[in-house]
C-alpha cells in the first residue's frame, strides 16, 4: 500500500473542497448607513453612472475561485458584488472591472480567482 505524503493529500483536499465566494463593502465619504436589502434584491449592475440622481454609499469587493483556462467565473464574481450591493442597502452597483488572478499555495500549485469591484449606489436620491 502507497502512503500519500503530505503535499500529495494537500492538493488532493484543495481540489476536492470548493472554494468560497466572498465579498467586503467599503463605506465612503459621508454615506449614509442605509438598512441592508438581504442578499436577493436584484440590484442592478451598471456599467456607466446613471442620468438620474443617485448617492454613493460605499465600495463592494468580490471574489470567486476558479477562472482562467478551465471555466469563466465572471458571471459568478459579478453575482457575489450584486449580494454585496443588496446587503450594503443599494439598488444598484457601478462595474469597475473584474480580473482573473492566479495565486500560489504553500505547496506549489495555483489557485484561480475572478475579482470584481464596483460603487454601490442608491439611486433617486
């Protein structure tokens, strides 16, 4: 019987357990503490600053392993800043850009990562 030495057993788990999705909200200037949506609201992604009145509430990071050569994550990091946008009590979030970015572990091997963040806003304000 072939023992698994610890690097091996490493990779292993790191391959078997899915990662977490995450996200972090920033509060900027003098935005107003506004009551959180839960996490289903369905704000609104936004790719250039509305026409209409709005107020800045803060900034949402977001961040979803996998990505890269084997699958686009996108679709899933901007889902994650969507949550964010709700939580912080936006409606809306204004796309700032994503990336894929590869990290090395402790034991050699990568890990892929989409990273997106955006301004949440709160609009007709």
């Amino acid at each position: 019987m072939k023992i698994l030495q610890m690097p091996t057993i490493a990779i292993i788990i790191m391959v078997a357990l899915p990662g977490c999705a995450s996200h972090r909200f920033v509060a900027t200037g003098d935005a107003p503490k506004v009551a959180s949506k839960g996490i289903q609201c369905g704000a609104t992604v936004l790719l250039s600053a509305p026409s209409t009145p709005y107020q800045e509430l803060g900034i949402c990071y977001a961040q979803v392993p996998g990505g890269g050569i084997i699958s686009d994550n996108t679709p899933e990091a901007i889902e994650e800043l969507q949550k964010c946008a709700c939580e912080a009590g936006g409606d809306a979030v204004l796309l700032g850009g994503t990336n894929d970015q590869s990290t090395m572990t402790m034991y050699g091997a990568t890990q892929q990562n989409v990273k997106t963040q955006g301004i949440v806003i709160l609009r007709g304000k």
